[in-house]
C-alpha cells in the first residue's frame, strides 16, 4: 500500500509539473506575440522596411522593402499585397500563402517593422517641430499629430488647415483646434491618412504705433476690441490720448482706408491703428 501510495505522488506531482511547464510556455508565447512597441496595429505602406521571420525555417527570413504599390516579394509565393494591413495582418497574409501552396503545414510569421516610410503624415508651419511623422495606428487624429509636433507655438494660429486625398477626391478642411476641447466636439479631430498635410498659418496680427507706451505687432485674439488692442500695446504714454485713435484698415478694393475707430470696434487682421497725441 505504501509503495503504491508513493507512486501515485509521483505521478501526481509529474502532472503538476507538466501543467505549470505549459502554463509558463503560453505566458512566454503571449508575451513574444504582445509588442510593446505600439505598431502592432500600423498600417503598412510604401517604402515602410520590414524583416520577415518564420519559426524553424531560417531559409524564409528576409529583410524587404514595401514597394510603391504597397507589395512584397517573398520566397516560394512571389508578390504579397501588404498594403493597408497591420502587422499582424500581414503576419496572416504571408502564413496563409505559405499554407496554402502547400510549402509549410502550419507557418508561425513574425514581422518586425525595421524603418517606417510609409503612410506619413507631414505637419508644417507653426509647430514646435515641424517635419514627417508616420502613423503608429489605424485611427491617429489630428490632436495626436499636433501633439507629435510639439503643440502650436504661440505665434500659430487656432485652426489648422488638413489636405489630402479621400476616396480619389482633393480634401480640404479647417479645424478649430480649440474648439475641440473647450466646446467639447470630438466629432472635428479627424482621422488622418497617409500622405495628408497638417498646416498651421501665422495668427493674425494687428499694428500699433504712435504714442504708445509698446509700439509693435500684436497676435489677434478672438473678439478683440480696441480697447483690449490698446491695452496690449501699454496703453497711450504720457503724450498720448486713447480718444484720439486713427484706424488704418485694408479695404475690399484693397485700398487703405482710414477711419476713427471705437474702444468697442472689434479688430481685423493686418488693422494699423495709430494713437494720435493729446491735445492738451
């Protein structure tokens, strides 16, 4: 009885062993397939370098490129369309073909996205870091591109200009970035694509001059008065008389105009306003 008593402890602890061997087998699989570098669901494009591995057939492993029509070419099944996939999909794509034309029985693919090219974004003017950025995700939003770049300078403007291509077709749209947040419209933070253009203009400035305690160039801020716009210049020094203000103003002939403007007048883009001296 005791012998056999010890034998089924044996056997049991064996089983213990086994479960926790492939316990920890799964865990290490789960961990290898997670990719901590957050492009698991990038889409591939042109000109993106990859490195294609498949499990025990050191033969198969290549290091490509995505051509201009979003294809590779692999060993034993030629032209693979990669274009739009993710990662993982393209993992799919490849072990399918490999299966399929009867090569390997079940193909384990690895792909490991060595240099991004494709599906770039560019983002342009004033932005802290200006350049190409690629899309880490299906689903980037203009926000997370502006991020990417630094955040708007001080000098930019509150809307940026996207242009691109949907469905064949020129795109155009101005977003209100502010308005995405204090307004609370998601809806606007679009979805960008590959090859899309984020610009942000210089903001619309006015001009002061004359007797002012800060002669000089000012940003517009929305709804600003004259009052406000004097403000921003230090008010009139000494000399000066805030009764007494000459407004130099581009008309829709594209002449100057000038006029006498109220403290309430709301400001222009490119207004000239000149404090004119006291008279007492």
């Amino acid at each position: 009885m005791a012998t056999l008593s010890k034998y089924i402890y044996s056997v049991v602890q064996c089983l213990l062993v086994l479960l926790l061997s492939l316990a920890l087998g799964a865990s290490a699989q789960d961990q290898a397939n997670a990719r901590p570098d957050g492009k698991s669901d990038y889409p591939l494009g042109a000109g993106d370098s990859l490195r294609i591995q498949v499990y025990q057939n050191p033969d198969l492993t290549i290091e490509t490129r995505v051509s201009e029509n979003g294809a590779i070419t692999y060993p034993l099944i030629g032209t693979v369309d990669l274009s739009g996939l993710s990662v993982a999909g393209a993992e799919k794509r490849i072990a399918q073909a490999l299966q399929k034309g009867g090569f390997l029985q079940n193909p384990q693919v690895t792909i490991a996205l060595t240099q991004i090219r494709g599906n770039q974004v560019s983002v342009l003017g004033q932005v802290a870091r200006a350049g190409r950025f690629p899309l880490e995700t299906v689903n980037t939003r203009l926000s997370d591109m502006l991020a990417n770049a630094g955040g708007i300078l001080a000098s930019g403007d509150d809307v940026a200009i996207v242009t691109g291509q949907r469905n064949g077709q020129a795109f155009r749209k101005m977003v209100d970035v502010p308005a995405l947040f204090l307004n609370n419209t998601p809806g606007l933070d679009l979805v960008l694509q590959g090859g899309d253009t984020v610009y942000v203009h210089r903001a619309p400035q006015f001009y002061i001059y004359g007797e002012a305690q800060r002669p000089g160039s000012y940003r517009i801020e929305r709804g600003m008065s004259f009052m406000q716009a004097l403000a921003q210049g230090g008010g009139p020094n000494a000399r000066g008389n805030e009764q007494r203000l000459r407004l130099h103003r581009k008309g829709a002939d594209g002449r100057m105009v000038q006029s006498e403007p109220l403290l309430t007048d709301l400001v222009q883009p490119d207004d000239v306003l000149y404090v004119k001296e006291s008279l007492f």
